[in-house]
C-alpha cells in the first residue's frame, strides 16, 4: 500500500501500539533548551533516575539567554540566570553536551539542531518547544513535548503518543518576486485559521515547496505550529540533503534516505490546495496569527468579540491602510527568520538605506553560526548603518522570557511567529511578517512592503 | 499522580478562542526552576490590573468572590495553544484547576494536562456555552459535577456526554505515572532499538565526553 513520507517515518519508529491506539515511538534525538529543560533534568537528578542515552542529548542556552553583546549568565528576566546554571548543571550530571552561553556554535535550539546534523532526514527528534516542527522540513520526524514527556523521554528513549491525522498541503505556482516562506505560512493561517491543521501531521508539498530552499522550508515548517498542526514534514529534496551532510555530527556514512518521499496514491486524512502565485507579502493586524492580511490591505472590519478585542489591543481602527500604520520597532530575529537567508533579504532592502527617525531596530541572528556568516559578508555593517543594534543569538524579543523588549504600548514589526497580547512584553504591539517587510517598515517608519521603495 | 474519578466543583467560565499559554502563565511569571509557584502568575496579565504590585482586576472571572474556588474551567476553541510550555499547567493545577472543558485543545498543552492529572474534555461550543449560563445563575449553587468513569457533566438539565480518548481517561482514572509505565515495556525497547542500531548504524553517535 503506498504511504505517506509522515507514516514512513512514523512506522520505522513505532516500538508498539497498545489496544488504545497509543504508541511508544522510539525517540533518536533529544534537545531542550534552559527554559523547559532545566526542570525535566532537576527532577530526574531528584529521583536519581538516570538519562538513558546521553550522548543522543543535547542542551541548548537561547530562551532567556540575554542577547546584548558583551553578555554572560545575566538576563534581565527574574530568576533567568538559575534557569541557565540548572541546565548547566543538569548537563554536566548526565553528561550531555551543551552549547552554553559562550559556545561558538551557541544558538535558538531549532537552528541549531539543524546545523550541527543533530536533526537528520529519517531520524526521529523531540524537544519541549512547540516550534520543533521547524525540523520536519529536513525530513526529520519532529515533536514539540512538555516536561513530563521530556523526562519521559530523557529516561526510556521513548515517545508515547497516539499517531496523528495526516494532512497534505499542496502549495503550486512559484512566489511572486516579493512573496516569502512566511508570508505562505500567515496566508495559509489566516485562510484556515490557528487551528487549521487540527492536530493533523501535515506534510507540504507541491511547485512553491520543491522550489524552496532549506531555509525557506523551515520557515514553512515553524509555523506549523501556528497552524494547530502536531509537526510538520516535507519530503528531503538533493540540496537538502546535501546541507545536511555537511554539518558536524552528521555520521561520514548514512543510510540511503530516497525512499523519504510519500509514495505517488498515498492518502492523506485532508488534503488542502493553494496557489502560490496569488499570495503576497503579509502582515498580522491582530494578535493571533491568522489576523492576517496582505500589507496593502485595509484593516478589516470587526465582525466577531475576538476581532474587537484584538483591534482595541493592537490600536487600529477598521478600514485603515496597513501600510499606513507607523511603527516604533523593528525586529529581526527568531527560530522563523533569522537564518542567514533572511538576514540577507532584510539587508538587501536596508543595504544604502538610513533607519527611519525614531524607530527601534534590533537584528537577532538565529546562532553563532549565522551572526559569524554573515559577519563574513558584511551584513552587520548593512543593519547597523540602518539603525539596526546587532546582537548576539537568542530567542531575544520573539518573547518576553529574557526580559527583553521595546516597551509598553510600542508598536513592532517583527520577524517572529507569534503577534499574542503581552507576547513581546507589557502592552507590546505585534505585526508579524517576512525579513524584507520587516526592513522596509524600519527604513519607511511605517508598514511597508519591500516594493515600495 | 492523584486519580480524577469524580469532581464536583464552581465553574468560570472564559469563553474566548485562542486562550495561549503565554495568557495562562506569562513568561515573567516563570521564575524559578520549579513546578511550584506559579498558582499566583495565574492569568496575570488579565488577573492583576499591574502584575508587579499584585493588584486584582476586580473584573476578571477567577477574582470574582462569586466564583470563588472555581476549580472547573470554561473555555473557548483552541484552549492552550502558543507555547509548549508544561508551566501553564503546573499553574492551573496550582491554582487548583482540575478540570477544563473547551471544544478543542491544543496538542501539546492537552497532553501536558494529562500527564498533570488534569482533565481536558472536549464539548462543543453551544453546549459549554449553555453550562457558562446555567452557572452565571448561582456560581456558587450551581456547580458541575464531572464523572469520568461515565464521561458525563451533571448539572444544568440533561447529563451531556464530554470527549476523551480512552487512552487519556484510563491513565487519568488511574493516576498512572508514564515512566513505571514504559519501564515495564524496556525489553521490547531494547529489541527495537537492538534492531534499529544494526539496520542503521549511523543513527547511533559515539558514547563518551569528547564527542
Ligand atoms: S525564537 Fe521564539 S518561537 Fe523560536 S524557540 Fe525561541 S521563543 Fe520559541
């Protein structure tokens, strides 16, 4: 029978289902980040319960990490440096290899679990991050977990979960020259909402999707997360697998992953279809992600509590331009863009370009690797000659845990997945779009699309 | 874990879509490295009118003194989506939330209740709507009783059947703890990774410090 690229992956790590249709799946990689897997370590060292394959384990400092330069174990969140000293410590007991504050390849954990080979194509991942997703664009068999399921795993390197629907998304045409992996992700999730995917493992494919690049497949892939999906895949393609030999722990002989492709007949629970020639640049206007519009809409009409109440928050009123709408903040950075390709598309629009007056800009690259590639390049000379503060690697502003924001009230255009009340701090007003939105907006001081300069 | 067979108890209801777990528990209120302390960062952005000095929102559901107690949560589509962050639970749990009813949950944010002990039962919209008003009569007189050995809500008319997956009720009824669980299993874990290894050497990585 032909199956998809998800039950492939699915299959070759099932241990056993029992009568209730859950499985134990066999887990191959485990990373955590300071945040949600200091706890998980401290309990087991607690109950003296050991990690039963610790050098398949990886931690990771990015969550409340401080990202100014010149940074050590301090962060302005309260309580933030025990969180980073626990997982230290938590490491060091079981002998886990950390890429600590100081590590040079030191990153948000999603980045780098793809760069250093720690997630591969056919292997089997999780993480207690809901944007674990992000690796399914290797091929890789991805799950964002909470704690209890991360000591779980820590301690019998296994999963237990029910399989998930399946759920193709079928992505045809090519980009238009403006159009990015992100502003598919916010179409797509203003087109079928947060809970779109219902729980579905969804697996994207089709012209747009063969086109992209890694990077961009991982940006597709995050935002999965914003979409209620359980992950997210996408069949590995020859650059794809090329990237990820390369990386330090990928093994010098791997397996023959060609059969990583769902089989042609093989059926999917929902199967949803999208022209990408028909989608532009986007731009959230409220404070769930499906709020979305493209940036030379108008501010839609109220019609439901939700919508009022997002429009109260985020201080827009119906029927206004978006790209109209002048802003305080820039912000460049998070597990959804700030790989190199993306630091590269917002230097591209910033590059001989001053900052607008008054607005707020800070380029967050996604790791070390990325900041020192682009460093090379001379991309850091672009940002800051735009007004940008360039910083070192962390989840920074994408949320409020390092204690890290532009302020009370301020209005920021963001390259991150999440436009949430409160998300990027106290009164914190989010619009979310692609790397070139985003730099536009900076250079206009207002809600711009890259085309309009 | 504690078993959940019955609960009776006051309901509030917070019937908006897309209740996130950064509004459950904002990342400032994650302070230490612990499940314990956070029944207080509860809701804080909705729950404080400032959630530094503490000062209660008079307004918000879980302050009113008619809904004191709650331990039965009403909420909207999409409950617990955002953030995979387990803290949102410890704090309901806390706060001493034991049983949420919205028409469906997040993945990550449903399993996190399980493992807490936590029931997450899917009902529809209209149908929780009705016992919101039902209980805005007389929040204190008029409690829901939650069976799950029947998986039925009492009070408010008719007992309406909620959803749960077996698997979830089972371990919620029991109180089952997941690693005793696996650790009876290790055998046949050892089998399959056994055979994984040799059909796939290069999934495994080399044992030892310098790696
Ligand atoms: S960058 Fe943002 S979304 Fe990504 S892992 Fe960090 S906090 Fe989560």
């Amino acid at each position: 029978m032909p199956s998809s690229l998800f039950d492939k992956l699915w299959d070759s790590h099932c241990v056993e289902t029992d009568d209730d249709g859950v499985s134990l799946l066999y887990v191959d990689r485990v990373v955590m980040h300071e945040r949600t897997g200091s706890v998980a370590l401290d309990t087991l060292l607690r109950r003296g319960r050991p990690v039963r394959r610790p050098e398949h384990v990886f931690c990771v400092v990015d969550h409340v990490v401080d990202t100014r330069p010149g940074r050590g174990d301090e962060t302005q969140a309260p309580g933030g440096r025990d969180f980073i000293v626990a997982l230290r410590q938590g490491a060091a007991a079981f002998g886990l290899r950390m890429f600590d504050v100081d590590d040079q390849d030191q990153g948000i954990t999603h980045l780098v679990s793809a760069e250093q080979g720690i997630a591969l194509p056919g292997l089997s991942i999780v993480c207690p991050d809901s944007h674990t997703c992000t690796l399914g664009a290797l091929g890789t068999l991805a799950f964002g977990i909470g704690t209890s399921e991360l000591q779980h795993v820590l301690a019998t390197s296994t999963l237990r979960m029910a399989k998930p629907d399946t759920m193709r998304v079928v992505i045809d045409g090519r980009l238009g020259a403006h159009a990015t992996a992100k502003d598919l992700a916010l179409y797509l999730i203003g087109a079928y909402g947060t809970g779109g995917a219902g729980g579905a493992a969804v697996e994207f494919a089709g012209e747009a999707v063969a086109r992209m690049d890694t990077e961009a497949r991982m940006t597709l892939c995050n935002m999965a997360a914003e979409f209620g999906a359980a992950t997210a895949v996408i069949a590995p393609d020859e650059a794809v697998l090329k990237s990820v030999v390369a990386a330090p722990l990928a093994p010098a002989r791997v397996g023959d992953w060609s059969a990583l492709r769902s089989d042609c007949g093989a059926r999917f629970d929902r199967e949803v279809d999208l022209d990408a020639a028909a989608i532009g640049p986007q731009v959230t206007w409220g404070t769930s992600p499906e709020q979305c519009a493209p940036v030379r809409a108008r501010v839609p009409a109220a019609t439901t509590t939700a919508a009022r109440r997002s429009l109260a928050y985020m201080g827009l009123e119906p029927g206004t331009p978006l790209d109209s709408v002048p802003i305080d903040a820039a912000f460049v950075g998070s597990c959804t863009n700030a790989r190199i390709g993306d630091l590269r598309a917002a230097a591209r629009v910033l590059e001989g370009r001053p900052g607008a007056p008054g607005v707020a800009a800070v380029c967050v690259p996604g790791s070390r690797r990325v900041k020192r590639a682009a460093e090379a390049e001379g991309l850091d000379r672009v940002f800051v000659e735009a007004g940008f503060e360039w910083r070192e690697p962390g989840c920074s502003m994408c949320f409020f845990a390092g204690g890290e924001t532009f302020g009370a009230g301020k209005r920021v255009i963001s390259t991150t997945n999440r436009n949430f009340e409160e998300r990027q701090g106290p009164g914190v007003r989010s619009h979310l779009a692609s790397p070139g939105v985003v730099a536009a907006s900076a250079v206009c001081g207002r809600i711009a699309a890259p085309d309009a300069l | 874990m504690q078993p959940l067979t019955v609960h009776a108890g006051v309901v509030a209801p917070l019937l908006r879509a897309n209740i996130d777990t950064d509004a459950i528990i904002p990342s400032r209120e994650m302070r230490r490295v612990s499940r314990q302390g956070l029944g207080e960062g509860l809701f804080a952005n909705w729950r404080y009118l400032d959630p530094e000095l503490r000062r209660p929102n008079p307004d918000f559901v879980l302050n009113r003194p008619e809904r004191a107690g709650a331990s039965i949560l009403l909420g909207g589509p999409n409950f617990g989506c955002g953030s995979s962050r387990e803290y949102a639970v410890w704090a309901l749990d806390e706060f001493g939330i034991r049983v949420i009813l919205a028409p469906d949950f997040n993945p990550i944010f449903h399993k996190n209740c399980v493992a807490n002990g936590l029931l997450p039962a899917r009902l529809p919209f209209p149908a929780i709507r009705e016992l919101a008003a039902w209980t805005d009569r007389d929040p204190q007189g008029n409690r829901l009783v939650v069976d799950l050995r029947t998986s039925r809500i009492e009070g408010g008319g008719t007992p309406v059947a909620f959803d749960v997956s077996g698997a979830d009720r089972i371990r919620l009824l029991r109180g089952l703890d997941d690693i005793a669980l696996t650790d009876t299993r290790a055998a046949v874990i050892e089998a399959f990774e056994r055979n994984r290894f040799a059909a796939h050497p290069w999934v495994r990585l080399p044992e030892g410090a310098d790696r």
